[in-house]
C-alpha cells in the first residue's frame, strides 16, 4: 500500500514543503511548543478540547469555537478601545487612520510602514518634533495596555512624520513587543528596523563606526533569537555585521579603541 504524502510526515510540514516546491515565498514562522503553534493572533487550535484557544495578546485566556469567532471579538476589543480624535496628545498630528474593514493581522501594517528615501531627511518642525515624542509616548503605552493595532498604528505615524527616524522608531516598536510578549509582531519590527537602518546608511552613506555596527548586530541577533530570518544585507554596515558575530564587533570596534591603562 502506498501512503499518500499527508500520511507520512504531519500536515504542517507538509504545507509549507509543498508551497517550497511549488516556488512560493514562505514567510518566516515562529513555533511555541505547547500542545500547538501559536498564530499571529497568540492563539491556536486546541486539538484535545476541540476549540480554539488564545495565550497571548489581549484575549489571553479565552476560548472561541473558532479563529473566526476570535476574531469577531479582538475586532469589537479594538473598535472600543480605539484611539479618540480629541486626544490632546496627538492633536495636529499626521495620524494612520484606524481601520475600519475587517481586521488585519499587526505585522502586516508593519511591512507597510515606510522607510528612509530620497529627501526624508529634511529637518522636522517643533509641532513635528513634538508630535513624535507624544506619538512614541502614547504608542508605548497602548501597547503595554494589549492595544497592540492602535500602538502600531501610532508607531507609524511617527515613521510618516520623521521617515529619516525610522530605524530608531522601528526598533523602538520591536523592543516594545518583545517586551510584553508579541514575538512575531516583534520579529517584522526588528526586520523592518534593519531594513530602515540599512536605507538611511545607502542614501547617507555612512562611515563605518562601532555604534552603528552594535545597533544592526544587536537586531541581528533578536531576530535570530525569535526564530526569524534577518534580511540580506545591503550596506556596507550591514555586510560587516553578517560577517561578523556581536563579541567579534564589539572587541575590534569597542574595547580595541578604549586606550590601554597601565597597571598601578
């Protein structure tokens, strides 16, 4: 008896090698080992108790019938807790209008965010720059708060308002999300930062120097700790930092440079 292909390995290996044969990109995917992988939502399909249940995010805790469902009701969370108009922080700010359609996974928003181009480097005006301390002050908070699609939201805007400040604004994000437990959402945000750092080092081109090599080598290895896939450099930073590991930066960049101190 031959066994069909679903029948020798599990389904979800079988998906995505077939999608790979297939010749279809396959974005990087985040395992937890827990009784099922969790999706972008923090949630997965409890095969024992037949459901489906969420352990991270805003409805930690909660069971639904199905991802449909969950979503339904993460949709209904986001519409009352969405940010007000007559916020006095953000008032006269370039704001990311909240969505209205049906709702969309966080990481996607962040693929679309922009990064460094021609003449993003223009200076920012005080409302501007006021506006970008409030924007990355509010979007922290909303984020602590398991607000996670208005806090991404106001991170973007900030990125529209000061596109030379992306990669700083990106790694602000990912350090946010990774903090309170959204790795994939994280994960983008680290790859988008590398992606805005090595944009602004092409249009600017930047002399080699040790605190922009430790950035890049410091999101280097977040993503890597997440389990996602650094972007192929482009710079020639960025090409430094994947021939090289963090230890072997810092000692030829840092502690090479610090003057010798001869012993008492």
């Amino acid at each position: 008896m031959v066994l069909a292909p679903e029948a020798l390995m599990p389904r979800w290996l079988f998906l995505p090698l077939l999608l790979s044969i297939g010749g279809l990109p396959l974005a990087p995917l985040i395992a937890w080992p827990h009784g099922g992988d969790l999706d972008t939502y923090g949630c997965h399909n409890d095969r024992k108790h037949g459901d489906y249940h969420c352990h991270k995010g805003p409805l930690a805790g909660q069971s639904y019938s199905s991802q449909q469902d969950m979503l339904v009701a993460l949709q209904a969370l986001q519409t009352k807790t969405a940010p007000t108009s007559g916020a006095s922080s953000s008032t006269g700010c370039r704001m990311r209008p909240y969505p209205e359609g049906p709702m969309r996974a966080p990481f996607l928003l962040i693929e679309e965010g922009p990064i460094p181009g021609v003449g993003s480097d223009r200076p920012l005006t005080p409302s501007e720059a006021k506006c970008v301390e409030n924007l990355l002050k509010a979007g922290r908070k909303a984020i602590e708060a398991n607000k996670v699609t208005e806090g991404i939201l106001l991170y973007l805007s900030v990125a529209d308002t000061a596109p030379a400040q992306a990669g700083d604004t990106y790694l602000d994000l990912a350090s946010v999300l990774d903090q309170t437990s959204y790795p994939q959402p994280a994960v983008i945000a680290y790859r988008k930062a590398w992606m805005a750092f090595e944009a602004g080092h092409n249009l600017r081109g930047v002399k080699i120097e040790g605190t922009g090599l430790l950035t890049l080598a410091n999101i280097r290895d977040s993503i890597v700790r997440l389990g996602g896939q650094v972007p192929l450099a482009t710079s020639e930073p960025g090409k430094i930092v994947a021939a090289n590991s963090t230890n072997d930066i810092y000692e030829k960049y840092f502690k090479k440079a610090l003057p010798s101190v001869a012993p008492p």
